[in-house]
C-alpha cells in the first residue's frame, strides 16, 4: 500500500495536456508527437545549407516546443533531442559523419529571461543518443534579435547578419572536425546561414543542422 502510495505521490502532471503520467510526457502526446514525424527527414538534406528535421512544425510538436520555451519546461528539450538522435542515427549509420555539436545559442539578455536556451537542452538529448560531442559554447549570440517566426526571409536574414562569434568551445577545433547545428525550429534557414558564416570565416566546416522541426510541406 505504502509503495502505491508514493508511486501516486511521485507521478507528474504532463507538461502538454496535464494528464497524470509517470514520463516526462504522458503516452497520450508521445503518440501525438510521433504522427508529427517526418518520413523522410533528409529531403532537405543538401548544399548549401543541409538540413535534417524530425518533425514537421504543427499540431502537438508545435504545442510542445511552445511548452517548452514558454512554459519552463527544458526536459521536453531533452526528450525530443534524444527523438533527433535516434532519427539520426537511423539515417546516418553507415556514414556516421564526424562532427561535434553546436547549439544555435540565444542572446545573453534572452538566455537570462528564460532561463536556459532550448536548443542547448535539445543538443544535450541528442547527443545523449548519438555519442557526439556537445559543444555548447560553440558559438555566442551577440546580436538581440526578436522572434523571427513571422518575419519575411529577407527581413530575417537582415536581422540576423552578424548574430553570431566564435565561441571559446571551438577555439582549437582539429581541422578534419566538422560542425553539426542543433536547433528546434528551421524556417527559412537565416538563422543557420548566419551561423554557418560565422564558423565558415574561422575555417570552420558545418555539416548541416538538425532540427526538431522544420515549417513548410517539404
């Protein structure tokens, strides 16, 4: 009785549709998440900006990465990461690209109001699952932008050129290493092209990005 007990006491409420569950999510959003799964998450994996997405941005997966950032709750960052990595290793088994991870990073002022940077707790899942190295001071933002998800692609690119710098976690990266991103939302690309530019003028090579989800049909 004592064991039911504390088994009840510990259950959580699901951070999505608050449904009592013993997960980080309740079974009934796992299979919500999982409808939302892309059949082929490397169709836009190609130059010049290879993009590999788990997830197409709707329905329950836009709930959840809206719970996430908004609502403090960064274990679902982890939990859709670990999703990531095992769709990437999936796909990517037999190449088994040599990479280390970098998260797209949030603005100092941004990072301080929510208290922990989503594509950083994503990154921390995916690499949980894949064995890669996580890099989390990969790159720094130092430019402070708005919410670029209803923005125009030209405006986005505009507000994003010279976001970011090379962070302390890549300054001695080996040459024959190459940079895989980590975000939670691709759109029309800005934010990574911005990225790549930054490590590319070090010398920096980037395989792609990964992301949870990607807008659009493709």
């Amino acid at each position: 009785m004592f064991k039911n007990l504390l088994s009840l006491f510990l259950q959580n409420n699901c951070p999505i549709c608050e449904k009592n569950t013993k997960q980080v999510i309740c079974q009934y959003c796992a299979k919500k998440l999982q409808s939302c799964e892309l059949q082929k998450p490397k169709a836009l994996w190609q130059k010049p900006v290879p993009v590999f997405a788990w997830g197409s941005y709707g329905g329950t997966l836009k709930r959840a990465i809206a719970v996430m950032k908004y609502e403090n709750h960064p274990e679902i960052g982890r939990l859709l990461g670990q999703y990531l990595g095992e769709k990437w290793l999936l796909n990517f088994t037999s190449e088994n690209p040599k990479c280390v991870i970098v998260p797209i990073p949030l603005h100092s002022q941004k990072l301080k109001t929510r208290g922990f940077n989503q594509a950083e707790m994503i990154a921390q899942g995916f690499c949980e699952v894949t064995g890669l190295k996580l890099k989390a001071n990969g790159l720094s933002r130092i430019k402070e932008t708005q919410a670029q998800i209803n923005v125009s692609g030209a405006e986005r690119e505009q507000n994003l050129a010279s976001a970011f710098a090379l962070g302390s976690d890549l300054a001695r990266i080996k040459p024959d290493v190459s940079v895989l991103l980590v975000d939670d939302i691709y759109t029309t690309g800005a934010t990574v092209k911005s990225a790549i530019n930054t490590l590319n003028q070090s010398n920096i090579s980037v395989l792609g990005v990964a992301t949870v989800a990607k807008t659009g049909k493709t």
